[in-house]
C-alpha cells in the first residue's frame, strides 16, 4: 500500500497484519479518486472505520485541509498513527479510537461540516450505513460535499441520504464503490 498521488505521492503506508480489516487496494483507491475527483481545495475529511488510514491519508495528500480517523480496533488504530506519523500529517489530523456510533454522536456536538465521508465498515453489517443518514439529517455534510461507501455486493444502499443522491457505482470483484452527491449543489 501507498500513497498513490498529491504531495505524498509514493509514500509507502504499512498494513493491518491479519484479517480484521480489508485495506482498500491501491488500485482502487487510484479509481476512487479519479471518480469523485482527483485533488480537493481544503475541507475537511471523515475516515469511519478508517483500518490504516488509506482513504484520509490520500485525501490529505491530495488536498483535504484536515480528516478525522475514527477506528475502534487497537491494531488497525497503532497502524493508523503510525502512517498519519509516517506521512507528517500529525498537525493535520485527528485520530480517535472509537466505536463509529459513538464518534458519530460526539461529532453532532461539534460545530463542523465535512466535505467528505469515507464509509468502509466491517462488510454485511448494513446498520453502519445508517451513520451515514445521521451525519445528513444533522447537516454535518457540506452541500458540496462527497459522500463514499465501500460495501459487499450483499449490501443495497439506498438511492439517496437525505438530498444527497447515488451518482456513481463501480464494481471492483467482491467490493462496490458507492458515491453521494448532493443535488442541492447544481441551483446554488
């Protein structure tokens, strides 16, 4: 696993030993990026169920302003740190070790908005999406923002979170890339 653009472009990232976690492949996490676009002007990054850190770190690297990692396994979390260290990102981010509904809820009492959510949990647990519609109902994502699930085929997302709607939905063997955009954005 690397970094595969922006201004850490070829870092090398360490992985999760074992099979608690599935790192998204450099290749598609290449395509993802090419989908919802390659590089960003600020905002801020949610990375729920964040493993190594390979989406955030990526956003970073190609200019999100800041990410919030939320991983609950202690493994996956000391790796997390590691690669954020690894990356020099410390000043750039925040790292909780956190069950992802629990982090949802302190997020809500926070006064931030997220220009992109990275969703990626344990597959066919369908009821971690629904953080998903809580972070909408509760405005915590920006209109223009960007809203990415990562799911087994088993898994049906919905057509829409509140105003933001399926745009966009690839296949890469057993996993499915499943983006959101807001269809507010075009009449503002």
């Amino acid at each position: 696993m690397r970094v595969v653009a922006g201004e850490r472009k070829g870092m090398p990232l360490k992985a999760i030993a074992g099979n608690t976690t599935r790192p998204t492949t450099d290749k598609v996490k290449e395509s993802i990026f090419n989908i919802i676009g390659p590089f960003f002007d600020g905002g801020l990054a949610l990375d729920l169920f964040a493993g190594s850190g390979g989406l955030g770190i990526e956003s970073l690297s190609r200019g999100a302003e800041r990410a919030i990692f939320i991983e609950k396994d202690p493994k996956a979390f000391q790796v997390l740190q590691e690669n954020i260290k690894k990356c020099r990102y410390e000043e750039y981010t925040e790292l909780f070790r956190i069950d992802a509904k629990r982090a949802v809820k302190a997020l809500l009492k926070r006064d931030i908005t997220f220009k992109l959510v990275f969703l990626d949990p344990p597959y066919h647990q369908q009821e971690y999406y629904d953080l998903v519609q809580i972070l909408v109902d509760n405005s915590k994502i920006q209109q223009d923002g960007i809203i990415l699930c990562e799911h087994a085929k088993e898994i049906g997302l919905p057509q829409n979170f509140g105003e933001f709607v399926l745009t966009r939905q690839e296949t890469y063997g057993v996993t499915i890339i499943s983006v959101y955009r807001c269809t507010e954005e075009e009449g503002e």
